[in-house]
C-alpha cells in the first residue's frame, strides 16, 4: 500500500466542515479503511454526524479520483463500523471518473463576494439531488441561523476552538478556518479574536447579535444558494455526490461557501423545507452559496500532523 500512502497529500485536499480534517486511513493487506478521528469531530455543532459523514464521502471519493488518475485499481465498498465507514480496496478495474487529480487541487471554497449572476439552467439541472434558490431569499434565514449558532456558547466555544486568526497561531497551517480563509481583513479578524476572547461577559450585552450581524449582507446580491436533499443514513454516498459537484462547478469557474447552519438550527431548517416544499426537513443534508468569486480564494495548506 505504499502506493495509496504516496497519494495522501492530494486524499487530503478534501473539504470538510471548519476544515477539521476528520479522516482516517487504516492499512491492512492491499487495502485501508476508511475511518475518523473523534477528536476532529464537531460533537456540539454537529450533533448527529451529518456534516462528518458528508465530509468522509468527500474523502472517499477524492481518494477515488487521486488513485485513478495514478492508474491504480482501488474501489470503495460501504462497511460501516466503529469509527469506521468503509473500505478501499484492489478492484479488478480503476474507478471511472472525468474528473483528474489537477481538479482536485484546484477546487476550492471561497468565503469572499461573489459577481452577481445566476447559475445557468443547464448547469444547475445537471447538479443531481440539488435545489436551488435566490440569494436574497435565504438572506432572512441565514440571519436568524447565524443569531442562533453566536447565541449557543457551547457552539462557539467549538466553532472558535477551530479559528486560526493569527498566522502565530501554531496550527495556522495545518487546520482550521483561518482569517484568510474567511475573508477577514487583519482588523476583522483582531475584533474577531477579542469579541471571542470576551464572549462569556459580552454575551448578555449583545455579542451575538453583533456577530451575526457581520454577515447581515453576504446574500444580498443576485446569486444562487444550493441545498442538497437527500435520505438521511445516506450521507457518506451524498458526501461523494457533493465532491462531484463541487468538481464540475470547479472546472466551470464556480466555488462554493457553506452556509449550512441554515439546516443546523430546527426553525430555519423547517422553514427553508418549506420553501423548498420539501415535506422532511431531515434530508436537507447541505446548503452553500454558489457563484463566481471576485477574487480568488487563499491557497490551503492540506498537511497533516
């Protein structure tokens, strides 16, 4: 298997939700389970494991795309057990895809403005298992999400601990959202850092109103969102189906910037399904911004410790 072990860099490159890295690679014989890391988790914000095993197809099926663009035979089957979601394996064959180990360097999200601009009709209809909606539209729930996630102090406890604000941070490399990443000028990110830093007494004077607030504009342009829909219990495979948009969206010019804490908070997650005429909440798996981004996002460094 020091064949799979060289291509790691690039299994790496996928996305996952604060950029926590969670997977794991077991070796065994010609081939690894696919597993993860409980302690890149995200146990408060992501209570049921969605955004986990949605990150893991991703993994799974950059694993997949990386190892048949080196011509190596490797297949995926589905096995889950403890802390584990499947295998990689030697097949008969090498996976069929379009798409290269080029593209998944190149794909990237991008938390900056985006031009104005709907998606053309052809390239949102061929986005399996996608809706789509009006920037504008969502800019109310997002809002009211955002006020719900800055209002929990054990979800931003969470979500700070995987900032890296500061290039002196010591994990500013490795993982992490960092205040690049984020769009965040040197400013924004130091009012970032000490709005944090004093969340526990600012709390009750109204931080996270002012929080969420900082985002108050982001969908008020002519642009589309995306919200993947799909059964719940098949996140691993929808994960894969996500790294495949992503990757044709990519080629396109598209990026994307996740807004799932739309679908985090019960009365948003409800009322986008309504929107959506969507009769179970639950299988709102995703949602993101799409569109084409004024400037380009910061290069992501993938290593891992």
């Amino acid at each position: 298997m020091n064949e799979l072990r060289a291509l790691e860099p690039d299994f790496w490159r996928a996305p996952s939700a604060h950029n926590t890295q969670p997977w794991t690679l077991t070796y065994a014989g010609d081939g690894a389970a696919v597993g993860w890391d409980p302690s890149r988790a995200l146990p408060v914000s992501d209570p049921t494991g969605r955004d986990l095993r949605l990150s893991l197809g991703a993994f799974v099926e950059c694993c997949l795309i990386v190892c048949a663009d080196a011509g190596l035979r490797i297949a995926f089957r589905p096995d889950p057990g403890p802390l584990r979601v499947g295998f990689l394996y030697a097949a008969a064959e090498p996976y069929r895809t379009p798409f290269t180990t080029a593209d998944v360097r190149a794909r990237a999200a991008n938390r900056g403005e985006y031009h104005p601009g709907r998606l053309p009709d052809e390239v949102a209809s061929a986005l399996d298992g996608m809706r789509r909606m009006p920037c504008r539209d969502l800019a109310d729930l997002l809002h009211a999400a955002d006020l719900n996630q800055f209002g929990d102090p054990e979800v931003t406890r969470e979500l700070a601990a995987w900032l890296r604000l500061t290039r002196r941070h010591r994990r500013y490399l490795l993982d992490g959202l960092t205040d690049r990443a984020l769009a965040l000028s040197r400013a924004k990110a130091l009012g970032l850092r000490a709005s944090l830093a004093l969340y526990p007494a600012l709390r009750p004077l109204g931080l996270p109103r002012l929080l969420a607030g900082a985002a108050r504009g982001l969908l008020d342009y002519d642009g589309d969102v995306l919200v993947l829909a799909g059964a719940v219990g098949e996140e691993v495979e929808l994960g894969r189906v996500l790294m495949r948009h992503w990757l044709t969206l990519s080629r396109l010019g598209y990026t994307t910037h996740p807004l799932s804490q739309i679908i985090d908070c019960d009365g948003t997650r409800e009322a986008l399904a309504r929107r959506l005429g969507v009769a179970e909440p639950p299988t709102l798996q995703h949602v993101a911004r799409v569109g084409r981004p004024k400037t380009p996002a910061p290069p992501s460094a993938r290593t891992r410790t």
